[in-house]
C-alpha cells in the first residue's frame, strides 16, 4: 500500500512551511544564546534542536529512510540543523520512502503523513521555544494554529504523556488564539 502523490506533496510543503520561519530564526539567533533555558523544562534553545533533529533522524531512520549519520554532536547549532535539514530535504523528496506504510500506533499509517502529524507538527511550538530561548517573539500563521489545533485534538491525552508536552495551563482570560495555543502546550506566553 502507498501513498498517493497529491499526500506526498503534502508532506513536502508541509515540511517548508514550517522548515523556512523555523530556520529563519535559527540563522538569526545569537550564538550565546543557545546555551539560555528553554520554556521546556531542563533544556538549553539548543537542547531543543537538537530534540528536533533527533526525533526526526530516529522516525525515518528506523522506517528505512537514509539520512547518513547523525548530526546532533556537531558543536555548531547552526551548521548541525542546516546538515540535518539538507539530509530531510533530500529524504523527503523520495517518493518511495515517504509513501511507504507501516503498521503504528493508530494503525497502518504512511511514513510522509507520520512526519507531517508528529515531528513536523513538534517543530510549530518548538520555534517559539527557541524564539523565547533568545528573547524573541515568534507569531503564528493562522495556518500554523489550524495545525497545532488539529494536533493537539487528535493527540488527547497522549499529547500529555511523560516527554512529549507539559500539561495544559489555564490562558489568561481574553487571550488571544496564539497564546490560548501555548497554554493548550503547557507553554505560558
């Protein structure tokens, strides 16, 4: 069983939209700050991409895609994400690696729709924590917030799990649809 084309492009622009403002900021943050706590408890803004650059490399390593080696020892935080993005760039332009099934959690699944729903989807709120790591602001695009919605819907309680989010928190009263989000995360804007 496949994929179909239309469901791989998908995968491919899914991955840009969220790949290009997450990079953007990458590249603008400063190098000293990637030491500086993250909103995710115990991490450093790097500690997060390199959670990003983990969870990706073992998802499609471990359903046959070639990615080469790791790199999450690269000291430069920089050049470590942009080697990784290059390696997924490439990964997810194979048609026959992105359309293959498996049997997972919620049953026979395709490997570019998984990285779309879970590791794509974990690079949304990540680029507010390293935003927030470095002192910055990072806005949502509606389109972002749909799927982050969507996400965290179908997640339910597993979102929640020891590892992935913090539990939700209350928002403040009239908050705006970004920061109600956040608190859905277990984040505080």
């Amino acid at each position: 069983m496949t994929q179909t084309a239309e469901t791989h492009s998908t995968t491919i622009h899914a991955y840009e939209a969220a790949h290009t403002p997450l990079t953007d900021l990458i590249h603008d943050v400063p190098s000293e700050a990637w030491q500086a706590d993250s909103p995710c408890d115990g991490w450093t803004a790097r500690d997060v991409v390199v959670h990003m650059i983990d969870s990706q490399y073992d998802f499609l390593t471990s359903h046959g895609v070639d990615l080469g080696p790791s790199t999450r020892e690269e000291p430069d935080t920089l050049a470590a994400w942009d080697r990784h993005s290059a390696a997924i760039r490439q990964a997810i332009a194979d048609d026959e690696a992105m359309a293959a099934t498996f049997e997972g959690h919620f049953g026979t699944t395709g490997v570019g729709d998984t990285f779309v729903r879970f590791y794509v989807w974990d690079m949304i709120p990540h680029r507010w924590d390293i935003a927030r790591s470095a002192g910055r602001d990072t806005t949502f695009s509606p389109a972002e917030l749909d799927l982050l919605e969507a996400g965290i819907d179908g997640f339910g309680d597993a979102l929640y799990m020891d590892g992935i989010c913090q539990c939700g928190v209350t928002a403040p009263e009239g908050a705006d649809r970004q920061t109600t989000v956040l608190a859905r995360l277990g984040r505080q804007a």
